[in-house]
C-alpha cells in the first residue's frame, strides 16, 4: 500500500509510464536496500518514467559499475551501499543509500549533491520555525519520486531549456537511453559554448555514463543562493 505522500504525488502527476514491472528475483534483492515505501512504489507500479522519459526509473544493480567508477575509494561513499534508483535524460543519477539516505550525482557536471552532507541554506520569513531534518528513511524517501518536470532540465550556454528541443531535433528516448554532449562537457570545460543543441546524440545511457564517470574528479557541492560551492572532491 503506497504511503499518503506516494499516492499524494502520483495524483497530482499520475503514474510512471511505459512501466516493467518487478521481478521476484528485484523485489527480493532490492527490499534489503531500499526504503519499504518506496518499494511499495516499485511493486505497485514497476520502473517507469515521468515527463516523456526526461526521469527512468532503473535496476541500481545495472549502475553499481557507474557508482564505483565515481567514488573510487572515497571515505562517505561506497558503489557497495550506494544505489542508483533513477537517471534523467542527460546524466543526473537520481540514488539512495542507507548511511546518505537521498542524493544526486551530475555526470556532466561532475557535481554530487546531499542535503544531509551538504545541505541547502534557506532564509526563513519571519515568524517561520526551522524544522528539524526526519531521521526516517521512509519519509526521507519521498524525495525519490520526482513531482516537477522542470527539476531535471538541461539547459544549453545561453540559459535555454533543452529536453524538448532534443526531443523535436532527435526523436524521443527508448528505455535505457539518454542524450549526451559530443565532446563531453568535462573535457572542454563546464563553461564552453558547445553545450549546445547542435552538439547532442542520443546514445546509450549505461555506456555513455560510464565514459562520463571516468573523465574527471567530482566533488560533493552545495547550493548557496544560486551558486554551487565545492566541499570537497570525491574519491
């Protein structure tokens, strides 16, 4: 039975689409790491995607290879208890970890983001109260159901969303592709003004993330008025 935030969100959005569902084998080896409520999610509708594939939800056994590549032998985080759940269309892993709970890794940007390990700084109005952080993964969970189809946008150097763009000048995504910069944006630099429509191929999404995960060094950042500050690097 799916938990009041679950069902909240899947009415306001609808279900995922083009849904596969669970296998016994997935359901047996992926209720030991992730959050009872979202595997009722899972159970009740399987893996999917939201917004024409813009997110797909994915087996994390097939992106352990990609998290190792990541992390390296960094002291937080480990391929080993580290799980992707979900990737958009250009290269942000959406991934839940028992120690971590929600977080987000950026492949084209090198960026990993956690708002337990880095949170987000907001300035409450006045009279507002800060609300202390839930320790209970099945609520922390909720986070993994993405509800805003603007959240996982790509945008071009001039600021320009590109998702229907690619859409229109590519054709739609098949389950288990992505679009892809050519070159990729780590080797030419993360300002460079090919991130361009003109410089996209859809691609596969597992072999090109894994050329992605091994061209630089990420770094755990946080969001800070707009900006995004290194922590540290990562591995």
């Amino acid at each position: 039975m799916l938990g009041s935030f679950f069902a909240d969100t899947i009415d306001e959005i609808g279900p995922p689409q083009r849904c596969l569902p669970l296998t016994a084998e997935q359901d047996a080896r992926l209720s030991k790491c992730l959050p009872s409520s979202f595997m009722d999610f899972l159970r009740a509708y399987g893996l999917g995607d939201y917004f024409d594939r813009k997110v797909q939800y994915c087996d994390p056994a097939e992106f352990s290879p990609i998290l190792a590549l990541v992390f390296g032998a960094d002291s937080d985080f480990s391929h080993k208890d580290c799980f992707v759940v979900a990737h958009s269309a250009f290269g942000r892993l959406i991934c839940w970890s028992e120690r971590h709970d929600h977080f987000e890794i950026d492949l084209v940007d090198l960026r990993l983001t956690s708002s337990k390990l880095a949170p987000t700084k907001f300035i409450l109005p006045p009279g507002f109260e800060k609300r202390e952080r839930s320790s209970d993964p099945n609520i922390l969970a909720r986070s993994l159901l993405v509800s805003d189809c603007r959240d996982y946008e790509e945008f071009d150097a001039q600021g320009k969303p590109m998702f229907d763009r690619c859409i229109a000048s590519y054709g739609r995504l098949e389950r288990d592709e992505c679009y892809g910069y050519f070159p990729a944006i780590a080797t030419v630099g993360l300002d460079s003004p090919i991130r361009r429509l003109e410089n996209i191929r859809r691609v596969k999404a597992l072999e090109h993330f894994a050329i992605l995960a091994q061209l630089g060094t990420f770094h755990l950042m946080k969001l800070e008025r707009g900006q995004y500050t290194v922590i540290r690097p990562i591995g």
